[in-house]
C-alpha cells in the first residue's frame, strides 16, 4: 500500500508531480488524494516543526485530521502526522479537546463519508 510508504523521493518530487497530471480522468481522483499526501510528506520533510503549528483555536494538524469527514483520508493523513510527532496524540485544543475529542466530533457534524 503506497500510503504507508512515508518516504519522498527528493530527487524526483517534481518528476512524480509532473506525472500526476498527465492522467487520464479515471485516474484523476486517486492522484489528487496522492498529491495531497505527497504534499503533506514534503512539508513535513522540509520543516519538521510544521506538525506542531496551531491555528487560532489551538488546533494541530492532528486535530483537522481527526476532525475530517472523510474517514479513509482522515487516516492517511493521521498516520503521516503521528509518525512525525506521536505525542501530538495527546495535546490539547484551547478548548481541551484531545484528538479522541476531535474524531468524535467529526462523527457527530458529518456522517462517516466513505472518500
């Protein structure tokens, strides 16, 4: 599975993006969800310390994870997040809301979306 696949290619990052977008329709859905994943990895890659930046309510990328609708997304996105910062599991919103919180809430507002 490519998701679990954490490492970029730094020598060939614009090679891979550049092929995204020579698809054909068909494949389009599955490579914008990889060009969003490509893109997480390499700022992540770039500045490691991006995995600890809050917005104005206190929320960590691992919170806007949690808080997706789109479950199988969601995961992808929390697995590359936890292994760049597994103890971000554990912080808190200015609202003190853990992860947990935040994947609860998100199965409150939207009905588990399958995407």
């Amino acid at each position: 599975d490519d998701d679990d696949d954490d490492s970029i290619d730094e020598d060939n990052i614009a090679d891979t993006i550049i092929d995204t977008n020579n698809t054909n329709s068909s494949e389009e859905e599955t490579n914008n969800k990889n060009d969003g994943m490509i893109a997480l990895k390499l700022f992540i890659q770039t500045n490691p310390a991006c995995v600890r930046a809050t917005d104005h309510r206190g929320w960590l990328p691992i919170h806007v994870a949690c808080s997706c609708s789109s479950r199988k997304g969601m995961i992808r996105v929390m697995r590359v997040l936890l292994k760049a910062w597994p103890e971000s599991v554990n912080c808190k919103t200015d609202k003190n809301s853990d992860a947990f919180v935040c994947v609860d809430m998100a199965g409150e507002n939207y009905p588990t979306q399958e995407r």
